[in-house]
C-alpha cells in the first residue's frame, strides 16, 4: 500500500507541516523519483523553484 504524497494539499496544515523540512535540502541534490509516472528517474531539488 502507497501513499499519494501529491495529493495532500499544500494549503492546509497538514501539507505545509510535511513540507517544512523539504526547505532544508541543498539545492544541488538529486533524488530518485519514488513513484507515479517518472518513478525510478532522478530529481533535481532546483527544479522547481522558479525565479531562483
């Protein structure tokens, strides 16, 4: 059985606690994608911050 990280929202408090720690990881640090679609792939933490 799996949990559907994504699908907790961001805008409750619930999301945001889970999220906090996530702040802390060095943008140069790659991650394998653990599941959906691109499960096994590698992520790159500065992906996704825009305007950095």
């Amino acid at each position: 059985m799996s949990i559907n990280f994504s699908g907790i929202s961001n805008q409750r408090i619930l999301g945001k606690i889970l999220r906090f720690p996530l702040q802390f990881i060095p943008t140069t640090t790659v991650m394998p994608i653990l599941q959906g679609k691109l499960k096994g792939k590698k992520w790159l933490i500065k992906s996704g911050q825009h305007g950095a």
